[in-house]
C-alpha cells in the first residue's frame, strides 16, 4: 500500500521523514504543492480548492491512505475530504495536548500560520482542553518563506525571530510548533528561547495515528523506503530538485535531535 503525504510545500517533509524512519519497508508519495505555496496567507476558500486538487491527484495514484502533513490543509480541508472519501485520511493536529500532558497548568505557544491560528479548529482544540488561559497563539508567516528559500540559519531569521518571540517566558513550559515548515529552525529557536522551554512537534502523535489507522508495521531500518515525490501533480524527477529535497532532509536529520 502506497502512503501519501501531502503538504503546501516542503514542510510535510518533516512528517515524512519521521516516517521513513518508523516505517522503513513501506512506499510513499510526497507531494508538495509548489505552485502554491505558501497557503497560510491565502484564502480558506483557495486552500480548500487547492487541496481537493491534490486529493484528486493522490487518490488516482492508487494511495491506501493520506498523511496531510499541513497543519493549514488539515484546518482548513481535512473534514471536507473526510467526508468525500472513505481512506484513511490523518491530519495534522498541534501538540497542544502534549505539551498540557507533560506540564499541566503552564502556558503553551502555539505557533503556526495565520489560517491555522484564526481557525475554528484550533479553537475547539483549546476548548476541548479547557486551556483557554494556557494556549498563547502566533502566526510566523515568515517562516515558511524562509523555509522554501532553505535559508535555515541567517540574520534576517534570527532577527525575525527574535522580534516575533518577544514573550516573558516564564510562566511558559513550551513553545509547539504548530506548521510543518517550522522544523527546519530548530537549532536557531533553542539557541533564543531560555532553556526550560522545551520545542514540541506533532510529527510522533501523527504517525503513531497513521499506524493505528493503517495496522502498518513499525520496523527497524533495514530496508530503504521507496519514496515518488511529485510538485503539484508533476514527479520530481530533475536531479538538481531530487538533490534540493535531499537537502531539506538532510537538514531535519540535523534538527531532529532538538528538543
Ligand atoms: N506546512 C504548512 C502547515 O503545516 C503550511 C505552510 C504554508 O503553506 O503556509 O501549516
């Protein structure tokens, strides 16, 4: 069974590469929409045509299930895909609910984009979690700019960062990294927020949901996963594009380690 995930651009890759690493004997499909990255910004009513043209697409490639590795797609789309389609279809979800669980009754930053942070799905997530004066939200629209451009680490970045994360962090136990495309900026977030402030992703608790929903294997790394990776319905076949998004994982291996 081929899996696909799917992203606006190169920040599913974050998700998939924890994938490669639980889920070694399987296949994958990445699809990025480069033609229409970022989607943050964009209206719900494009992202939504956006990712409809994406499902359309994965769903002719025969996949057995869809990862949406886009916590903007998921806010905005995955209900109504959900209720076209009858795959498994996971989404993303930020790790509010982690961060709660490891330290309950400190604040949380939730960091994503402009639609996930304005959505009604983020706010029926705090509801849910009664963290109503816990979860603090900010959108880093930057960021996903900076990712596609693979500028991981400059000035602009950390002076936009450091600006953007203006808080008294105190009070704070952790800051979620609430867009796929945050990953890449691990090391320059560790080296601005003070040290007890720990970095949570929602890549584990998705494709831990992915292997409930599938009865896919979890696997030592013996094999090396098959991946086809397609920009908005093309397969990235140009070595100079392969070797671009072997860098974008090559700089998540990097990341990984950063708490
Ligand atoms: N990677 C996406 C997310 O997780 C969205 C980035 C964008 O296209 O604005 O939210």
């Amino acid at each position: 069974m081929k899996i696909a995930f799917f992203d606006s651009g190169i920040g599913g890759l974050s998700v998939l590469h924890h994938a490669l690493k639980i889920l070694p004997q399987e296949q994958f499909i990445f699809y990025a929409d480069e033609d229409n990255v970022p989607y943050g910004t964009k209206s719900r009513e494009e992202v939504l045509h956006f990712v409809d043209e994406a499902f359309k697409f994965l769903i002719g490639q025969g996949v057995g299930a869809i990862v949406v590795a886009c916590n903007t797609a998921t806010s905005v789309a995955v209900k109504a895909m959900r209720e076209k389609y009858s795959l498994p279809i996971i989404g993303m979800e930020p790790a509010l609910k982690v961060a709660l669980d490891l330290f309950p009754e400190r604040k949380v930053l939730v960091t994503a984009t402009a639609i996930t942070i304005t959505g009604e799905k983020i706010r029926r997530l705090i509801g849910k979690l009664h963290a109503q004066n816990l979860a603090e939200l900010l959108a880093l629209p930057k960021l996903v700019e900076f990712a596609e451009l693979q500028e991981f680490k400059s000035a602009a970045l950390e002076e936009y960062l450091r600006s953007e994360l203006d808080y008294d962090f105190e009070n704070f136990s952790s800051v979620v990294l609430g867009c796929t495309h945050f990953n890449y900026f691990k090391d320059t977030l560790r080296e601005i927020l003070p040290a007890h402030v720990k970095i949570l992703d929602g890549n584990a608790g998705t494709i831990n949901e992915l292997i409930r929903r599938t009865n896919l294997q979890p696997a030592q790394a013996k094999n090396l996963p098959r991946t086809e990776f397609f920009y908005s319905g093309r397969r990235v076949t140009d070595l100079r594009e392969l070797a671009r998004l072997a860098k974008f994982l090559h700089r998540l291996n990097e990341m990984e380690a950063i708490k």
